[in-house]
C-alpha cells in the first residue's frame, strides 16, 4: 500500500494527539508505510501556519474546504468540536478521502445517519476516535473474559469522572451549550460505552436520570449565562446475554482526572480497571484455597501486545497518546483491507443510538428498549 496523505483539521489537544500519531506510526509499528503529513487547518492562517510548522505538515490553510479538496490527501483527520463533525466528516467522503473523526460522531442523531450514509456511500474507511480499546491491558481483559477465566459475567458498572468542569465559577464555554450535545453523556460517557460494545457487544435497554450541579456559569464580561445540558448522568442498562449493567458520568467530579472505574463481576471471579491507572488491572479468580483468595494486580508487560512495540520491559507504562498510535496503526490496517480493531461509523452509530435513547429515557421518565 501507498503512502497515505494525511490531512488534520483542528488543531487542539486532540489535533495534536493526531498528529503525533500519524508522526510515530512508522517508527513503533514499522510494518505501515510512513504517512505524509500534507495538509493543514485551522481557524485562521497565522495559527495554522504556526500548527503545520511544529507538528510537520507541507501545507496549511484556514480553509478545511480547501484541504478536502486537496488531491494528495487521502485521509482527513476530523479533531473540531463536537457540532463540526457532520458537515466537515461527510465533505471528505464525498471527496472520496477516508476519515478519521474524533467522537462523538454528532450532537443530532440524523447528522449522525447521515454520516454514516456518507460512508457508506463513499466505499472508503471511516471510524471514531475511540483510543481507549486499543490498550494492551483492555485487549487482555477481552481475552479473559472470552476464556471463562472469571466465569459467566452477569454484572458490570462503568464510571467516569472527570473535574474539569468541577469548579461553579469555570467560565461557560461551548462544551455547556446545547449544541454540544447532552452533556457529560455524549461528551466523554461514550468513552465507557466503547469498552462496554468492545467486552460485550451493545446496550440493549437504558433508563436515565441527568442533573445540573450549576445551573448557570459566568462569562468573561461578568454577566451569567444558563447552563444548557447536564455535568451529570446515571444510567441503568441491560447488555446482551442478560447482564445488568450501570453507567454513572460525572464532568464535575473534584479530584478526578480521567476516571473510567470498570467493575466486571462474574460467576467464578471478578476483573477491575480504573483509567487514572491504565497500565494495570486487578483479576480475582475464586478458585484454590480460600486462604490464599484475593485480588492479584497485574502490570502492563510485553507479553501483552503491542506494548511490547513500545517498551521492552513489564510495569513500565504507556500512556494516552500511545493508544492514539495503536489506533492509527488499526486504521491504517483496515484501509489495507486487513482485520483491524476499530469502531467504524456503523458501531459509532449505535453508541450514539445508545446515548439517544438514554436522554430520551430521561426526558420520557421510563425504560427505552434500543434496537438492532
């Protein structure tokens, strides 16, 4: 396979976590050819000339019309807020690129279809930035489960919480507007939901309670504007193969950083993870002498691939922008028509049906059954 010609739209904390991916991709993995950081966009020239000089890109606009119409560019890389994705994702594969858009797809569900009506049309490869699947650790829990190794699970509970908007006097910005989307569900709650649809396939039936802790945030003029969408939700759901599940987000969680506590409890023992701690997961295996029953902690090592692309030795960590490479490295694979882990807009449609159905469960006060 050719080299591919990468264009990045949005330059932001994710723009960059793309960028140094498709940077890095070549040297960890080795068996992709190296991509070609072509084109560039951002709001206006100056910041985008600024962003393609350090993150590597031949050329830059203020126009991401301009780098979807670029014939070198055989991949965007969509990383704008939420609201932007619809328009700038369907542009691209009707271009005829492939896409690599930042989640969650849309704040509207029908810009998320069409989307995916887009891709399909399209023929080309367009997936969800869902890195967190792609760690080592959560490829083994997978492996664990689907072995029996803790029995038949029967009940899961996911949270995530986060404190950067745990402060009431944080100035309102756009991630408080509704057309942002829900809130704390659709912001970072699909993060679980993705590990949830990796372990155990997708939500079945929700019902949903959300809340404002704040009801208004202040503006930088001094004047008070009205918190649009809910900082918190909690969300009890049913997952194939009769599992009980609950799913509590938080975005105004002090002391949390980047919390996704996963409990898995099963009839022969029990799996835990928590995010703030990637590069580890506790197993407990109801099995021998009760004496000597308990939680074992288990490190991160290069017996589970592909940590071992990255660093030779056990307990020594990888981090968030690794699983970004690992995912590139997925979506470079699928492009080539090989099997490849990633959430394509087919399965990112359906978390956001899930995510549809839990407000819809809020607003109607009742269980919402999600179909197929």
């Amino acid at each position: 396979m050719k080299s591919l010609g990468v264009g990045l739209i949005g330059t932001g904390y994710m723009g960059k976590c793309h960028a140094l991916a498709w940077n890095a991709v070549k040297t960890v993995f080795g068996d992709v050819e190296r991509p070609r950081l072509v084109h560039l966009a951002e709001a206006n020239a100056d910041l985008a000339k600024a962003r393609g000089d350090e993150f590597g890109f031949e050329k830059a606009t203020a126009d991401w019309r301009e780098l979807i119409a670029d014939p070198e560019v055989d991949i965007v890389s969509v990383t704008t807020p939420n609201q932007f994705h619809p328009e700038m994702a369907i542009a691209a594969l009707e271009a005829g690129k492939h896409v690599w858009c930042e989640k969650p797809m849309a704040p509207a569900y029908a810009d998320a279809e069409r989307m995916l009506s887009a891709a399909k049309a399209s023929g080309k490869v367009a997936i969800l930035g869902y890195n967190y699947i792609q760690n080592p650790v959560m490829r083994h829990i997978k492996a664990l489960i689907g072995e029996g190794a803790i029995g038949e699970v029967n009940h899961v509970r996911v949270e995530m919480d986060e404190d950067f908007m745990a402060d009431p006097e944080g100035l309102f910005y756009w991630k408080s507007e509704l057309a942002s989307g829900y809130g704390a569900l659709d912001d970072f709650a699909v993060h679980p939901l993705s590990l949830l649809w990796f372990l155990f396939g997708h939500v079945e039936a929700v019902i949903t309670d959300m809340t404002k802790p704040y009801a208004e945030r202040p503006l930088k003029d001094g004047r008070r504007r009205a918190v649009e969408n809910h900082d918190l939700a909690n969300v009890l759901m049913r997952l194939g193969g009769g599992i009980s599940a609950v799913l509590m987000a938080n975005r105004s969680a002090w002391g949390r950083k980047g919390r996704i506590a996963l409990q898995i409890f099963g009839s022969k023992g029990s799996i835990v993870y928590d995010q703030e701690r990637m590069n580890e997961f506790e197993l407990y295996q109801a099995d021998g002498r009760q004496t000597e029953q308990g939680f074992r902690r288990i490190l991160a090592a290069p017996a589970h691939q592909p940590y071992d692309r990255f660093i030779p030795a056990p307990g020594h960590g990888l981090g968030f922008n690794d699983l970004k490479i690992i995912e590139c490295r997925e979506l470079i694979r699928a492009i080539s028509g090989d099997k490849a882990s990633v959430v394509s807009f087919v399965d990112g449609l359906r978390i956001e049906k899930s995510v549809h159905a839990m407000a819809q469960s809020f607003h109607e006060r009742r269980w919402v059954e999600i179909s197929a």
